[in-house]
C-alpha cells in the first residue's frame, strides 16, 4: 500500500482509538508489555508520563464543530509539556485528513511559551523552524486563543514495523476554563464517559502488522472517534 503523503513529502499515519474498560486495559497491558517494547520516556519513568496539553480554538469553537459535524479535513492547535517540565515544549498542529493524521510541532522556549499563552505570537517570526512562520499566519488570521487544558496519564509501546505506537491514555482530566499551563497545583476535574475507562490509541504508517493485530484482541470495544479535546470542552455547551 502506497503510503499517502503531504507536499513536503511528510508521511501522513493512520489512527485508531478504542474507549476501554480498566478490566481491558489489564489484559491488553500484560499481553502487549510481554511482546513489545516501551517508549524510552515512559521506560525511565516508571512505564508512564505525565502529560498537559493546552488547546486552541478561534472565537467560533470552530474545532469543536468540525469535530461534530464530521468534517474530513480540520486542524488542532496545541501546546504540549510532559510532567509539568518546562525542558520540553512543543506548539503541535495535529492535522487530520479523512481516515489519515498527521503531526507538526515547533519548539518552544519557556519564555517563547509564556509570550503565546499573554497573546503575543510574534516570535513565532523568529523561530527556527520552517513551520513557525506558517504557524504564525495561521494564529493571526484565525485569533487563536487557549481554550482548555487536557491532563493524563500516559502507557505507551512502540513496534519498529510501520512505526506502530500503542497508548493508553488513563484519568483524562480537565481544567475547565482554567489555562495555568504550568501550574501543578491546578484543580482538574475527571471526564465523566471516560469514569472507570481509558482511550487506546493505535498508530502506524501503512499496515498494522499482523503479529500487533494479534496482541490487540480487543473483545466487546468498539472504534470511536474519542477526543480528549471535545470530551474537556464539553462542560461549557
């Protein structure tokens, strides 16, 4: 299978996502740690990390009912930082194009971060990274604002074959309105449809190999279009 592709040559990967009970993460865990290996982040720490994401949204909530209304090709603009570090920071576009994804990022300094989360994205111009400046134009033209902060745990495997990743994202929390990127003491609540349940994550390039279909029996889940974005959002509609 011809692998698809954007102008610059950047494969996009398939993803597919599973609302699971607790009781499936158990055997599904203990079954895919026997055959695969852990992402060396979660390795050095314990198996799991922490993870905050910080999205945006035009005045419009224009990812929210796009998302809703199904539309085929849409973007999600976010911040990322992982156990409430400032050593790694990451503004991602996550693009998605009918059944295929594909992701961008630029780091960021903190203090680059601290001026994007005031408002000001002019050094965005001065970034480095070729994607920044199309970042820019996309902030400044849409009135990109934060909207919402996404807190989970997450168990990540990785498989060499067609790059497979398999996640478990556990205790999906929000901030509401509340915005404090860095602030570890910020109050978050739990996702109510995902109380005593957990999204499973599967990506890869062309083909899920055989051998991972195997290890990912699921039983009675079924696909869904889960967004932890929609999911925390969803308390102000």
């Amino acid at each position: 299978m011809t692998a698809k592709r954007d102008l610059a040559g950047k494969q996009y990967r398939h993803e597919l996502k599973y609302v699971i009970s607790e009781g499936e993460h158990h055997l599904l865990s203990t079954r895919i740690k026997a055959c695969l290996r852990q992402d060396y982040h979660a390795s050095i720490n314990g198996g799991e990390y922490f993870i905050r994401s910080l999205y945006f949204d035009d005045p419009f909530d224009s990812a929210i009912w796009e998302k809703s209304m199904g539309v085929s090709s849409r973007d999600k603009f976010r911040i990322r930082i992982y156990n409430l570090s400032d050593s790694a920071i990451k503004l991602e576009r996550k693009h998605k194009e009918g059944q295929y994804i594909k992701k961008d990022s630029v780091s960021l300094s903190r203090a680059d971060c601290d001026s994007i989360l005031h408002g000001n994205i002019e050094c965005l111009r001065f970034n480095e990274n070729p994607m920044a400046m199309q970042f820019y134009g996309i902030f400044k033209a849409n009135y990109l604002k934060p909207k919402v902060l996404v807190d989970y745990t997450r168990e990540p495997y990785v498989f060499p074959d067609e790059e497979v990743r398999i996640t478990f994202d556990k205790n999906v929390r929000t901030a509401m309105r509340n915005t404090d990127l860095f602030n570890p003491h910020l109050v978050t609540y739990p996702v109510s449809e995902l109380r005593n349940c957990m999204i499973l994550e599967v990506k890869f390039n062309r083909e899920l190999p055989e051998y991972v279909q195997q290890l990912l029996t699921l039983g009675s889940a079924e696909r869904t279009a889960a967004s932890k974005y929609v999911f925390c959002r969803q308390y102000e509609f």
